[in-house]
C-alpha cells in the first residue's frame, strides 16, 4: 500500500464530519512534526485548524485544505459503509475521498518530501487545515486569516486542493471564484380574513412585485474573467397553513453570485432601491433586509503560482488545463484577501457530496508529484 493510499484511507476511516476534525489534524500534525515541521494549533469555538511550517521568511507558499466533510446520508444507500475506505474497480469509495481528504493526504506526502530532498529550500513552506469549510466556514480559514492579518502573516501563494478536475485529473484548475452575497429578507403584513382584504395587508402581493423585477434584473454583463451576475431565491415562506387567512410575514433567502464588474455595496444598494420602489419600507419598526458576505470574488492573473502549477500539470498529466472562476465557493477567498495569488487544483469532483463518492486510484498515486513539483518550482533551489 502506497504511503498516500495508506494515510487517505486512515483520514477516511474518521467521520469528521463538519466541524468535528475526528483526530485527522491530530494524524497529520504528527507526521509533519517527524518530516521538521513546526506545529500550531489553532482551535477556535467548536473548530480545528492546523498552522504547519517549515522554513523560515519568504516566500511564503500555503497548501490549503480542509478535513471536514458533509454528512455521509443514508448509509444503507452506500454500496459498502461510507466511513471504511474500499478499493473497488480502480477506485477508493468512502465519505471525503475527493473532498477532500484524498488531497489533504497528497499534499502531507508532497510537503515530506520536498522537505526532506529540499532541507534548504527558499522561504516558508506551509500547510494550512480547518475543520469548518463544509459548514458555517466563520471559525475556519476566515477566523484564520484574521488572526494572521493581526500577526502580519504573510502568504505569496496558496495552492487549494479542492476537486478542480472534471473528467480527468488536472484538466481544470480554479484561478478565481465568484462572490457570494445573501440577502434574507422579512416583508412585514398584517394577518387577517382572505373574505375581507381591506382589513388586511398582503406580504406575497407586497413582494409579487419587487420579486418580478429582481428576476429580470441585469446586474452586469460580466467581464473577461467572470459571467454576469446571477440572482436566485433560494427560500420563499409565508401563510399560516389555513386557505382562509392573509399570513402576516414573508420571509424570502436569495443570493447573488458575483463577479467583479459588480460590487458588494452596489448590489445591496440597488436591491434596497428595487424594494422600496414596491413600497417595501427597509427599517427597525417596518420589514427588515439582513445581509451576509460569504466572500468577494478573486482572479489570480497569470504570474509565477500560475505557470508552476501549468508546468506540473503538463509534466504529470499530459495535458493543457483550463483556467477557469466557475463554481461555488471555497476557502481561497479568505486566503486572496491577503494578497495572495490563489489556485486550485485538486481530484475530479463528479462525485463529491454523493452517495459512494470515490476517487480514482491513479489520480490519488499522481497527486503528490503534481503538489511537490508546484513547491520545487516555486521554492527549491
């Protein structure tokens, strides 16, 4: 058994599932402790998060990556149990195969070795883990990158190793991703007899409206880098459960994903005027518009983490990958912030979140190489 195939399988054994770490970072913050790594924990609420390095000054190159993962489901509509890896047909199944505890594990075998070929290699190493990235992710990286703003903490370049590929390992790389902004609305009534609207007010009439223009709105038209603005509702609530009765609230969740031709502060602030125009007065004794930003948008320009990333990949794989900012979220958006660039490469995702989620054999036994070469590029001499 490979060293890789051997700690992913270990990891995968722990149902950390989010925020629980099980004792993964445990496992790992020893091994890197024998290669010479310097070890910090940093625990916060509920949540784990590992600081490893080695090497000292800059520059500084981090390997991101999380050791939670989502909740497995039914377990009896797995085809073996989802927290005991089996290898099946050039596979490894298990909850967290490519989401990312396969990753986590290359990079701990990727780090070791470069460290040990490299004892001297130019500025600081780094390997960065939370137990928070499938859930609420506030004590996780971003609780981090507060903490490392207050040290003056300096990060040149994160490599995150999110399941990037789609069909074929390192076929896609994520030099970017979207903003995400929520908007949860109430939109205050007054409850009464559906036989007598005069005595009432109508929320859903109220935000009918409001909701139709939202819709149809055309935020922006994108740039080179990222598609145009979307706008979903993701939750719409309202009534009692009677068919008799005007229900006295409703309550609306949606989400902009964004790119950088919008902004944070004009989205709200057009979303407000689109509001109001309905006569849906914002206030503290009317209805109420709480907001949350899960992240700005990023773009990594081409540069130095960019081309050794190509570079690794051409070597490895074969192939020429595509830079692309599609997607979700991750936790590279707290890490951007800080003025580093960010890429992404990891497994193929077409299975994470799923029930027999797996991650092909070969691709694991690939992965290290493809890690080590990004830091002997970047840092080794």
């Amino acid at each position: 058994m490979s060293s890789v195939l051997d700690l992913t399988r270990e990891l995968i054994y722990r149902a950390s599932v989010t925020p629980d770490d099980a004792g993964c970072q445990a496992v790992i913050a020893a091994r890197l402790a024998r290669a010479g790594f310097a070890i910090e924990h940093l625990r916060y609420d509920a949540v784990d998060n590992l600081w490893a390095t080695h090497g000292e000054g800059g520059p500084v190159l981090v390997f991101l990556g999380h050791t939670d993962v989502v909740p497995s489901g039914p377990a009896e509509a797995w085809s073996s149990p989802p927290f005991e890896p089996v290898e099946r047909d050039g596979r490894l199944y298990g909850r967290g195969a490519a989401d990312m505890k396969g990753a986590v594990a290359a990079m701990v075998i990727a780090l070791a070795d470069f460290v040990h070929t490299h004892p001297d290699h130019r500025g600081t190493v780094a390997l960065l883990l939370t137990s928070d990235e499938e859930g609420s992710a506030v004590d996780g990286i971003r609780r981090v990158a507060i903490e490392f703003r207050r040290r003056g903490q300096p990060i040149d370049w994160c490599v995150v190793g999110e399941p990037s590929s789609t069909a074929r390992l390192g076929d896609l790389i994520r030099v970017g991703r979207r903003g995400s902004l929520t908007g949860r609305l109430r939109v205050a009534g007054q409850q009464g007899h559906v036989a007598y609207p005069d005595q009432a007010r109508n929320p859903i009439h109220a935000f009918a409206g409001a909701l139709a223009e939202l819709a149809a709105t055309r935020w922006d038209e994108g740039n080179a880098a990222f598609p145009p603005t979307s706008f979903q509702v993701s939750n719409l609530n309202a009534g009692t459960g009677a068919d008799n009765v005007i229900p006295g609230e409703l309550r609306a969740v949606f989400n902009f994903r964004f790119g950088t031709a919008s902004s944070e502060a004009s989205l709200r602030e057009r979303t407000e005027a689109i509001l109001r125009r309905h006569g849906i007065e914002l206030g503290p004794d009317a209805s109420g518009l709480e907001w949350w930003l899960s992240g700005e948008p990023f773009l990594t320009a081409p540069g130095a983490l960019r081309d050794a990333t190509v570079a690794a990949i051409r070597t490895h794989c074969g192939i020429e990958p595509v830079a692309s900012t599609g997607g979700g979220t991750s936790d590279g958006r707290f890490i951007a912030p800080l003025g580093a660039e960010v890429v992404e490469l990891g497994p193929v995702n077409a299975s994470i979140h799923q029930i027999d989620e797996y991650i092909a054999l070969d691709d694991l036994e690939r992965l290290p190489a493809l890690y080590r070469a990004i830091a002997e590029k970047l840092l080794g001499r």
